[in-house]
C-alpha cells in the first residue's frame, strides 16, 4: 500500500473512532443548543458536492472524506467492470474537509482534494427553518487555490437556499457565481466567469437512509458538462455512509463551475462524514 493511502485510511480511522470531544466533555442531557439536535431531514453540511444549509454549532466541527474513483463505470464490458470491482481497483481523486462553528451560525472551514487544490469556504445562516422561518438561507463564500494555495485562485460567491419537507428530506436551489474558472483566460478572451444554480435534493425513505440528486447548470467560461450526482446515504449517530455516483470529480466550487467529463462517464465514489458534537 502506498504512502498517500495509507495515510488517507490512517486519518479516516481517526475521525472515525475518535470520540467527540463535546460527549467527553459534555453529557447530552441539558445541552440547551437547539443547533446540536438531530435534524432528520438534513444530516449532512453537504449533499453530494453542494452545500446545504444545515448550522455547524458553536465550537464545534465536522470532518469529510470525499473519494471518486476515477475509472469511467462505461468503460469495458460488465466483466470488464467486475474484474476492477467496478473502478475501485483504479486511481481515485481524495478530498479531506474539517469545518468549525466559529459562532452561532457562522461555520468555516478548509477542503483540499489530491490534485493540490486548497478551498477555503466560511456559510453564515440568514434564515434557519428550525427557529419558525420559511426557508432556510445561508450566504457562501469561498476561494480555490491550486498548487496548495499558492497559484490560480477562484473566489466564489452564492447563497443556499433549502426548504425542509418535514421530516422527509429537504430541497436546495442555490445560485453561485464563480471567478477566475478559465486557468487560462487568454485562450477565450475576457471568458473567465462562471454562473451555475444548484439543484439538489435528500429524501428519507428509512428512518436513517436517504436518497439524493444534484444538478448544477452553469453559464459563463464551462468546458465541461453540467455536473449531476445521484447517492444513497445511511445516517448512524454522528456518521453520515454515503455511496455516490457522478459525471465528475470536482469537490469545489471551481470544479463543479467547470464541469464534469461527459454524460456518457459516470464514476462511482464515497463521502463518509463525523460530526464532532
């Protein structure tokens, strides 16, 4: 095994097994942050890719592994595919992400995925549907950083907008305006923006599975296909188990504006998620 995975299954383990530091330090009983219960309908900080509007609480944080196989489930014949465990065999783009509550609807946090590319991103909650709005509405803002934060860098800016169906999942339309996505933008001229809306969705179908979907049609510099991704997901306690299926790799918002291969290559990949409260 290599270095790099073993040092990537090395982290997941530790995020995984290690405990919260909020259950060591504070029993679950009399916990008067309404931001630390379970919200059935939306588990995760993330969907698949795009974010979602569930708060970070204060002083505490969340750690993700995103994985995506990068062999293409068209490529080959079924025998083909079973004989790489349908691309599990093959190379693969890694994603570590830590996010923190820095006060109370105010998370930030930092992304780095295998090709060198650092995203540092910070949500601020406007509207929470918990505390008797209509929707839920946060503010976005990030910037990508290639070369481990040191060359081409993409500031973005959106919202995120979800509407929660009781306690059967949640929708999400979320528009995003992306700088600098043409790492060259002498080739198209002054085409070096990007305007995509995400659209996604979690519906729970099991008391702790869900379904999901996310679509993010882009105008502007857009080399590649819109991207979209379909997963099932198993909530257990502070863990989120996510199986995903996307026409892409990207993680960041700079990737998902620049799209993902084809719509004839889809490629299978992972999220797990630890919430540490």
């Amino acid at each position: 095994m290599s270095r790099l995975r073993f040092s990537v299954l090395f982290v997941l383990f530790a995020a995984l097994t290690w405990p919260s530091l909020a259950s060591a330090q504070n029993p679950p009983s009399g916990d008067d942050d309404p931001d630390r219960d379970i919200n059935t309908s939306q588990t995760d900080f993330t969907l698949i890719t795009l974010p979602t509007t569930l708060r970070v609480p204060k002083f505490r944080s969340s750690f993700r592994v995103t994985h995506r196989f990068t062999q293409s489930l068209a490529q080959g014949d079924f025998s083909d595919q079973a004989g790489s465990l349908f691309g599990i065999d093959s190379g693969a783009r890694i994603g570590l992400e830590y996010r923190f509550g820095l006060m109370r609807g105010l998370q930030v946090g930092i992304h780095r995925t295998s090709n060198k590319t650092i995203n540092l991103f910070t949500e601020y909650n406007l509207w929470n549907q918990r505390s008797g709005k209509w929707l839920g509405v946060n503010v976005l803002a990030s910037m990508d950083g290639t070369d481990n934060f040191s060359d081409s860098y993409s500031p973005s800016l959106g919202v995120a907008i979800s509407r929660e169906l009781g306690s059967h999942g949640a929708i999400y339309v979320e528009p995003m305006w992306v700088n600098n996505t043409n790492p060259r933008p002498d080739d198209l001229g002054d085409d070096n923006d990007t305007f995509m809306v995400g659209l996604g969705a979690r519906i729970r179908i099991r008391p702790t599975v869900y379904v999901l979907a996310e679509y993010a049609p882009t105008t502007g510099y857009a080399p590649g296909v819109n991207h979209a991704a379909f997963a099932i997901e198993k909530r257990a306690g502070g863990h989120s188990f996510q199986l995903n299926i996307s026409n892409g790799f990207g993680t960041t918002p700079a990737q998902l504006a620049r799209g993902g291969t084809s719509n004839d290559d889809w490629y299978l990949g992972f999220n797990i998620s630890r919430k540490f409260f």
